[in-house]
C-alpha cells in the first residue's frame, strides 16, 4: 500500500474522505509511489472555513508579526531547500539542480513579502481643504486561493502565498495532484516558523475541487497558472461569481534572431530555453524565427549542442534533462513530432525512439528539432510543453515581429541581435508581457511583475511585484475633518462638497 498525501487544514495534517485519490508517480520510473486524496466540495469548504476564521485575526495582526513570521520561514525554506528541490525531482522529474533553481526562483518573492511594508505605506494628503485630510490606505481582502500547475510546484505557489499573506489575507492551496508533497512540506514549514493555524491551507483533487474554490462565496480572489482553456474556464467562472482573478494561461514564446547576432550565443541560448525542464516550462522558447540568410548555420549549431545533452533521472547528477511528467504527457508531445513531416515541417532531430537503460519505463523522450517550421502545422500552433523547438524562417525583421505579433499568445519572448535600435524598437513593438533582449527566458526579478498578453493573461493584474501586492489588497480613501473648538457650525449646505 503506498503513502497518501492528504490535505493541510487549519494548521494539521487532514485525512481525505471523499474516498478518491490519483497517483503520484516517479517519472524516471513510472512506478507508483504514493497516493493523493482528491477533495471533495465538503472538504474545500472546511479548509476555507478554517481560513475565514484564521483571518479575522490574522487580517488585524500587526506589519510586525507577519514579517517577522516570513523571515523565520524564509531561513527554513533557505535551509531546506535540498529537501524541497528532493521532493520536486521525486514527482516532476526535472533534474535536481533545475528544481534547487525553482526554489531559489520562490526564496526571492519571500524576500519580497518579507519587505512589504514599503508596499504597504499608503499616502497621506494634508490641507486639502480647511482642516481636511485625506488618506490612502490599502487593507486585505480576507480569504484567496490559488491553483497552481505541475511544472513548478514549489515556484508558483510562492509566486502567490507570500504575497497574500504578507498584505493580511489567508489563503487555501490546490496544488497540482501530479506533485504534490512539496506543497504539503511548504505548509509544515509555516507552521513551524509560527503561522497561525488557518492562514495557510492546501487541498488536493481535480475539477470538483477547483469549481468549489470558483464558486464559494467567502473565496474573495482567485490566482491561477495553467493552460490557456483552463485559464479562461478560471476566470469566467470565478468572476462571474464576483470575484478578482488572476489567471495565466499557456505560451507559444519566439525568439527573433537578427542576421546580425552571435550566432553560437543564440544557438546555446535556444537550446538551453527550449529543452531545460524538458520544455516543460510556460517560459520555454518553443519557435525560433530566424531572419535572412542566418537559418541553416543557426540550425546547425542548435542541433550540434542538442545532440550533447545527456538524458536520464533527475537524481543523477550527470543528467542535464530528466523525463516528462506522465506517461500520457508523452505520448501527446512525441504525436506533435510524428506528424510534422506531413504537415510540411524539416524534421531535424527526432527524439520520440528514445529509452535510457535501466528506466525503460519512465516517461521519456528525446530532444526534437523541427526545421522550416510552417505556421498551419500544429507543432507551431499549439503548446506543446515538451522538448521539441520549432525553427521558422523570415526574410526581414518586419515578417519576423508581425508572424510573433500573429501568435495568439503573448507570454514571453526576445530578440538576439547587436543593434541597439533594432532591439529598442522591438521590445516597443512586440505583443507580448515579457520581453528578453540576449536574454532567452525573460522572467523577472521578484520585485518585477510575471504576467503575459492576450491568451496567456486572463484579468487585469500579473503575478508579484506591485501587482501582486494591488491584486491581494483593496484601496480605501478615507477624508477626515476635525473642526476647531472654536469653530461655529458650518450649518446645512445642500450642494455638492467644495473644497476651500
């Protein structure tokens, strides 16, 4: 019988009861080895209950002691990081230096949350009028959830929870139910630095527990990272229920070689964003768009460094690329690269054959590289979140920007070039929220904000930064007038108020 991974309510491990559960598995493997409880409505509800109880304290609790109690968690999380990056590599699969990298990636937005009393400040106007002040003040929102993807299942949930906990709310977790015992080991290091029972809860399960959290009245916000349709569902439904959402969704991200760009420098750079996780990153180049006469030179020298890369478990130190998450994961990636040559693609490097010894039955496949990429095939269409990088052409640097502007998607993209001007005029033309310039995977820095354009951002606020800090509070505008003691009585005055 395998372990089970059960929920964290109101400050203790839960035992499931609805009596359903999914499988963890080991993708290096493909064995089993643990069990999660997947929740149902009832238990949603009483994970919510325990953090509308948490907040009507924890919402009043001084800047002091919700620092204070985010600084003792970030030195645990610091402490615990291998332990952490351990579990992720168990479940996702990705080698155990890209997962010590994820939770570095979290350790800044901690950072951030540990100073967010700057964010918090307000403003103060004096003397508007005669003995008139006005004050802006920004308060908590009470109970917020987030729903979070398998590929980061440490990252992401830290791109929310500090934040929102750090302004006054309490917050309930539904992990992805492919990974979820980092989340699981998060909530125990909470506690232990001193987080009241109730301000963080994490509940496991699959659609019935996601709509609950959608439609539940005391859930005040919603965040979210996933795919695109899932991303539209999440915010249609929740606000429809009225409440604010942040959901982001999936990512077609271009690179724009200029025929003027490090040739080498570009090339180390596709291939490091496009295959690292094993593609499955929502930051991941995934189309090339090679300008002017620079395209079989650039195709060359992405497939000699391609072909290096050395595939197995993500325990292995020597393993720079580790398998996919599911079997079934597998199977729809490696269906892209079977059908690319119909559709008109050059299919330059097939990884689809590919086992490592020892681990035949884990969910692996190796590097794909498609060449002359049209924009009808479906490899170029869809996301794929695999291993495969497409290479289009382009004859001029206008073609090259209106086929990444033409993209549904507008998460991420870049520019590799020598030209200053050239790079200055695409991060003001380009149709996309985050914008690298010799830079492959353009993620900012913690007190920066993530979040995409058009498909790949459904609401008005990205994740973190100031947004993340205007989306888990509201403002209030508070206009105060103590008269003098001396002061005769105004008397009535039916018109609109004047200032003077």
């Amino acid at each position: 019988m395998t372990d089970i991974v059960n929920h964290w309510i109101g400050g203790r491990t839960v035992e499931g009861t609805s009596g359903r559960t999914g499988p963890v598995t080991n993708p290096a493997t493909g064995a089993v080895t643990r069990h999660v409880a997947f929740a149902s409505a009832a238990e949603v509800d009483a994970a919510v209950a325990a953090a509308q109880e948490a907040y009507l304290a924890w919402g009043q609790s001084s800047l002091a002691r919700r620092t204070e109690i985010l600084f003792r968690f970030r030195a645990l999380l610091d402490s615990h990081r291998d332990e952490i990056a351990a579990l992720i590599t168990a479940e996702h699969g990705k080698v155990h230096s890209d997962a010590l990298g994820e939770v570095a990636r979290g350790l800044e937005i901690v950072d951030l949350a540990c100073g967010i009393t700057v964010q918090l400040k307000g403003e103060l106007s004096t003397q508007v009028a005669t003995r008139v002040d006005v004050a802006a003040i920004r308060q908590p929102l009470g109970v917020v959830a987030g729903i979070t993807p398998f590929n980061f299942p440490a990252m992401v949930p830290m791109w929310m929870f500090p934040i929102a906990i750090a302004c006054g709310n309490t917050f309930v977790l539904k992990p992805s139910e492919k990974d979820p015992s980092a989340s699981l080991r998060i909530a125990e290091l909470l506690a232990e630095a001193g987080l009241p029972d109730g301000v963080f809860n994490v509940v496991h399960g699959d659609r019935e527990a996601v709509d609950r959290l959608l439609e539940h009245p005391d859930v005040k916000a919603v965040s979210f990272v996933g795919s695109t349709p899932i991303a539209r569902h999440i915010h249609t439904t929740a606000s429809a229920h009225g409440k604010r959402v942040q959901a982001l969704g999936g990512a077609k991200n271009h690179m724009l070689v200029l025929p003027d760009a490090d040739l080498d420098a570009a090339a180390d750079a596709a291939v490091s964003a496009a295959y690292g996780s094993a593609g499955e990153r929502c930051m991941a180049v995934s189309a090339v768009v090679a300008v002017g006469a620079i395209g079989d030179e650039l195709v060359q020298k992405i497939r000699e460094r391609a072909e290096k890369i050395t595939i197995g478990p993500g325990d292995d130190p020597a393993s720079e690329m580790g398998p996919l998450i599911t079997r079934a994961h597998r199977d729809k990636v490696a269906s892209y690269v079977a059908g690319a040559a119909a559709e008109g693609c050059e299919v330059v490097l097939d990884g689809t054959g590919l086992t490592v010894a020892g681990h035949e039955d884990g969910h692996w496949i190796g590097i794909s590289l498609l060449d002359k990429v049209p924009t009808t095939a479906k490899a170029y269409q869809d996301e794929i979140f695999g291993p495969v990088l497409c290479v289009l052409r382009a004859g001029t640097y206008e073609e090259g920007l209106a086929l990444i502007n033409a993209s549904p998607f507008g998460n991420g993209t870049a520019i590799f070039t020598r030209d200053g001007g050239a790079a200055r005029r695409f991060q003001l033309e380009v149709e996309a929220g985050m914008v690298g310039v010799n830079v492959p995977i353009p993620v900012p820095v913690g007190y920066h904000s993530f979040g995409g354009w058009k498909d790949s951002l459904f609401g008005d606020h990205h994740v973190y930064g100031n947004d993340g800090t205007h989306f888990y509070t509201r403002g209030k505008v508070v206009t105060t007038r103590w008269p003098d003691p001396s002061e005769a009585p105004a008397g009535v005055d039916l018109g609109f108020p004047r200032h003077h």
